[in-house]
C-alpha cells in the first residue's frame, strides 16, 4: 500500500513522502495514529497544501526565537555560592538554578531548554546554551563567585 506521511517516522521517510508500505503497517499503525494518509490525488494536493502552512509556522516560530535570542544573548547570571576547602562548592549550580534567575529577569524558559548536560560544580566563568529552537540556541554568561 502507498502512503503520503504526514510527519517523519523514524526509519521510514520524513513528511511528505510517499512510501510504499505493507497494508497492516499502514492500517493498523501509520493511518489510525494520524501519521499517514492513502496515497490518492485529493490527499497529495492536502499534504502540499499542509507542507506549505508548517513551513510558513515554522518561518514564524525561528523568527520569534530569534528575537528572543537577541534578547537573551545579552544576559549576565551571577550566582554566589558557598564554598569549602580548595574553593569546592558546597551544592552545585543546576538547569533549574539558571531557569529560575531568568524567570527573575523577565525571561520564560523552560528548564529543559537549558542546556547544561551537568551542573556547574566548580568557581569560574560558564557560557549556557538556551534551546529556543533547533536552529536558534543563544548563549548566556554564568559566573560563579564565592559567597
């Protein structure tokens, strides 16, 4: 059975495609979660029609990160943290930690969207990555300082 994919499905194709696949793939799984429609004439003109309006959301969606972005990448974070012996601090500077200092600054973030694959255990100066969107990831400068 041929079928137009509405979204990407891992190993298969990316939005838009047609594909040939067996028919309880497609009747039991593509078609009833909303992945893939019956390869017809009606249905290709509806994909185009629909690859068009997500292009044009995402166009909007990068435009508005990076206005964002602009904003962000300007920041300066501060945290005074307790320390101990050889300047080891007691705690550590997490995603959370950030996320909250920006909350404080007027900045939305989601914790999630901060990118920092482990917290910051040590004094010094930090460049923190925001994932606004896959194409847009300003970075914003963490210092840490004794308290």
């Amino acid at each position: 059975m041929e079928v137009i994919l509405r979204e990407h499905v891992q190993h298969l194709g990316a939005a838009g495609d047609v594909v040939k696949v067996k028919d309880g793939y497609a009747r039991n799984y593509l078609l009833p979660k909303g992945l893939a429609y019956p390869a017809t004439e009606a249905n290709k003109k509806k994909i185009a029609y629909e690859a068009a309006r997500i292009a044009r959301q995402r166009a909007d969606e990068k435009s508005a990160a990076e206005t964002e972005a602009s904003r962000i990448a300007e920041v300066r974070l501060s945290f005074a943290v307790k320390v101990g012996d050889e300047d080891k601090l007691y705690g550590s500077v997490t995603a959370g930690d950030v996320q909250r200092k920006l909350e404080e600054l007027g900045i939305k973030v989601d914790k999630r969207k901060v990118d920092l694959p482990e917290p910051i255990r040590e004094l010094g100066e930090f460049r923190v990555g925001i994932k606004l969107h896959p194409d847009v990831r300003p970075e914003i400068q963490v210092s840490v300082v004794k308290e």
